[in-house]
C-alpha cells in the first residue's frame, strides 16, 4: 500500500476510536506518519499511535460531561445565577486532575502571579485542559450582563483535544469574552498571538518527554512579556518531592538566557515567573 494510504488508514482508525478520536486530526495525521516509517503493517502502527496519544492526551487525568456541563451553563446564566455558574466551574475544574490539584490554592495562585506580572489584558493558556474555567478566580471583574466580545479581556487558550475547545469557547461566549480557544497543537505550530501572560501550566515536563527538546524552542518563540510555567511540586503516585528536580530542569531549559526568574511555591504546585526581555 503506498505510503499515503497507509497513513490514512492509519488516522482513520485512531479517529473512530473511543478514547482517542476527540484528538485534533493534524496531531493524530503527524504521529501516523511517524508511526508508518516505524512499522511495515498498519495494526502494530496503529498501536503505535495509542500509546503515543496516551501520553500525550492523559485521558487518564480526567474530564466532565461536555453536554450536560454546556447546558448546566446555559441554565444558569440564563437564570443569571452567579452561585450556580461559580459551582458549575468548580465541578469541571475538579473533573481534570491538573486543576483539581490546584483548587484549594486558585484564587491565591492567580492573586500571586499576576501581582508579579501586572493584571494582563491579554492572557493565553497554552495545552489549556480545563483551566480557563477558573476565569472567575483569576481577578478580573466579573460582569455576567456581558454578551460575547463585550468583554474587554482577551483569553487564548490552546488545546487538542476538540471537545474541550468547545466547551471553553461555550463557557467563554457566556463570560462575555470571545471565544478564542483553538484545537492547536503547540508542538508543531506555536501560538502567534501576542500577549501580556502567557500560562504553561503543568505540562512542560512531558511535553519535554513527548515532543523530545521542543519545550525550550516554544518559550523563545511566545510572544508575551511574561511567561508563568509550572510543574507539580509533589509526584501524583508516591507523595514525593518534586522542587528540586523541577528547579534543575526549568534553569536548564532557560539557560543562556537573561530572563529575571521569580519562583513561587505553592502547596502542590511550583511556578516560574519568567520576564521576558
Ligand atoms: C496535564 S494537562 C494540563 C492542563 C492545564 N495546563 C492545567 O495545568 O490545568 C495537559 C493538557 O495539554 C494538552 N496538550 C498536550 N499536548 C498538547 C499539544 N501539543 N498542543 C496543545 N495541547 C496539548 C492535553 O490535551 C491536556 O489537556
């Protein structure tokens, strides 16, 4: 079979699969292609592609009922209910193990960085998971009378996992904002936007691992005055210590650079405050 085919063969299946076909098409499309110079016969490249996605997706780490969280949503603004919509978020943010973990410190953790950083206007989340669902918690004035757009932040979020950029544009249009999260896969095109803050939160250890070395060429390339990266300060099986290794790691990735660093330590979480120059 040529090699076209193979690879088509090869999305397609992934795409019709459960637990993977939500995954942006390009990312999928670009893991095949590997995958088929690697293996002669489409089953074995197939399965090379799960695992892949596995690491790359963490379905493992969790997500909510998109539909029955949209229309939650849609009830309760409609109903102009500020309580029920604060609810709402936290329900998703506690679906997601990223943002569960950082629920007990949100408000602070936003009142932290962005006291360093200056409340930006505009913010991007890049591999976003459920977190611009804390927008309530990140200190910006919350009006719900604001239609889509009306709002005059501007919030990029990148993510490849296509259902969840629907329902964060959903969720942003009810805020007020526009609707600017993208199915993007940051690995192979970086975000061109231009930006006061820009968040990678909690991921850059396995983008390191899953896109080998791409990590330091995606921070040079941001267009943002800040840069907050962050890393859990405890592993998810075992309780261990993870600062040390992490400082190690983020000191590397930036080194040759005179980027001004301000670390913050949070119960679970660690976080590098980078200014860009
Ligand atoms: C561990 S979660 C972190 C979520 C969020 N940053 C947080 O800390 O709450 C990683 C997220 O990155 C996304 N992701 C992984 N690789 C990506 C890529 N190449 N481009 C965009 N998003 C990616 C996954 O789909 C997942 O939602």
């Amino acid at each position: 079979m040529p090699i076209d085919e193979r690879i088509e063969a090869v999305v397609t299946a992934v795409k019709q699969s459960a637990k993977y076909g939500d995954t942006n098409e390009a990312t999928i499309r670009e893991l095949a292609a590997e995958a088929v110079r690697q293996h002669k016969k489409t089953r074995p490249a197939i399965k090379a592609v799960r695992a892949r996605l596995h690491s790359i997706m963490a379905p493992y780490l969790g997500d909510p009922d998109y539909a029955v969280e949209a229309a939650r949503l849609d009830a309760a603004f409609a109903a102009g209910d500020d309580t029920a919509v604060a609810t709402i978020c936290l329900d998703c943010l506690d679906a997601h193990l990223s943002t569960r973990e950082r629920l007990p410190i949100m408000a602070e953790f936003y009142a932290r960085i962005f006291a360093i950083t200056g409340q930006p206007d505009v913010l991007m989340d890049i591999a976003c998971g459920l977190n611009p669902l804390a927008w309530r918690w990140m200190g910006w004035p919350v009006d719900s009378s604001l239609r889509q757009g009306e709002q005059a932040i501007q919030f990029y979020a990148y993510d490849i996992h296509e259902p969840r950029v629907a329902f964060i544009n959903h969720y942003l249009r009810l805020e007020g904002l526009a609707p600017l999260a993208r199915v993007q896969d940051v690995a192979m095109q970086f975000p061109q936007e231009t930006a006061d803050v820009a968040l990678f939160l909690k991921e850059m250890p396995r983008f390191e691992r899953n896109y080998g070395g791409r990590g330091r060429p995606l921070l040079e390339a941001l267009n943002a005055k800040y840069l907050v990266i962050s890393y859990p300060a405890v592993s998810t099986h075992g309780g261990r210590n993870l600062t040390n290794r992490y400082r190690e790691f983020m000191v590397q990735i930036i080194q040759g650079y005179d980027w001004p660093v301000t670390e913050l330590l949070f119960a679970g979480e660690l976080v590098f405050v980078i200014e860009k120059r």
